[in-house]
C-alpha cells in the first residue's frame, strides 16, 4: 500500500455511529468485517450484535471483543435473526454487494419502530455528473494520506490506517449509481435518504415508522 492509501471505511464510521438512536440498547452490524465498528459499538451500546459471512473475519473481529458483542458467521440474506428487534442496524461497505430487493427489506424487518438503519457503501460511478466530487476525492484523498502518513509517528496513533485483516476482506465495485441507489431505496422503504459522501462512498439512512 503506498504512503497515501487509508481506509475511507474507517473515515465514516463517526458518521454511521452518530446516526444511532439516543438511548439504544440494542444495535445489529450486518457485515461486521474484523468488528472495527462493532467495537466502537460496543462502547456506547449495552448489547451489539454482529455478523459476516467469513469465518476468519469473524474469528479476527472475537480478537479483543468486549462481553457485550455478540458475533456469529451467517450470511445478510440468510441468516436468522427476530424481527422488530434492534433500536439500530448499520452496515459498512456490505451493501454494494447485495441486492437492495432483499437486503433493505430484511434489514428493516430487524428494526423495532422507531428504530434506524444506517448503511455505507459504495456507488457506481456517474459521470460525467459526478466528475466535481471525484476530483475532490482524489485530491483529499492524496493530501489526507500525506497529513495521516506524516502525524502516525508522531502521535502512535493509527489514524485510519488499513487493518491488518484488510487484504482478506471481500472487495467489490459498486453496481448502481447513487441516483440509482435512491430510487430502488424510495421503493423499498419510503423516506429513506441516500446522498453521495465524497470519498467513494454514499450514505443510505431511513428510520422505520413509529
């Protein structure tokens, strides 16, 4: 990886967690990975469930994993799980690889009303309507990497550094647009906002009906 390269999944996951209902007692991460975020989640959650379909993403993320994060290999269109059941459901960088048809339905099923579904993922490109933002992208990325590249030896801090199970995880493109993400997610589960974030990735955020 060169000196620039940092994980833009690590970036948002601020985002994603700021959009857990105040109060929740209950959150499920679809597509943990190594169980970066179901760790943050864990911090501030009293109970987080969490799951992926690779074992050995699974056996990294029981690694240091606190009392209160549950953790099971199953797969998001299979897996088991009691409906109405999670104050939050997030996901990071699991949605593109899933067809939305199947995974929001079920995804919303897990969610108590009132509860919100959070997910990050990355978009097709559009051009040439999104060239402005992947110029900024690009940009941000290369002098971002450089600021985080120059502070790590001087802070000891990992500052959005891949982990070291990166290389194992699953990567796919993007197969729809944002735009396109919008409409399929207007159909599915109306109210849900999707915006574009500026480093190749999109948001999609939707609160179930109380």
């Amino acid at each position: 990886m060169g000196v620039t390269d940092w994980d833009h999944n690590s970036w948002y996951h601020r985002l994603i967690l700021r959009q857990v209902p105040a109060g929740a007692q209950r959150v499920l991460d679809v597509g943990c990975g190594a169980g970066t975020l179901a760790r943050r989640l864990a911090a501030t959650v009293p109970h987080v469930d969490a799951f992926d379909r690779s074992a050995e993403m699974i056996d990294a993320a029981r690694e240091g994993a606190p009392p209160n994060l549950t953790l099971q290999v199953a797969d998001a269109l299979t897996v088991d799980l009691p409906a109405t059941t999670y104050d939050a459901v997030l996901s990071s960088a699991v949605l593109h690889h899933l067809p939305l048809d199947q995974a929001l339905p079920r995804m919303a099923g897990w969610l108590r009303p009132g509860g919100v579904l959070a997910a990050l993922a990355l978009p097709a490109g559009d051009l040439p309507r999104d060239l402005p933002v992947e110029l900024a992208a690009a940009i941000g990325h290369h002098s971002l990497g450089l600021a985080f590249s120059g502070l790590r030896p001087v802070t000891g801090a990992d500052l959005f550094r891949h982990e070291d199970s990166h290389d194992a995880m699953p990567v796919a493109d993007g197969r729809l647009t944002t735009r396109q993400v919008q409409a399929q997610a207007a159909d599915l589960l109306p109210g849900a906002r999707v915006r574009r974030l500026l480093f190749w990735r999109y948001l999609l955020v939707w609160q179930k009906p109380a």
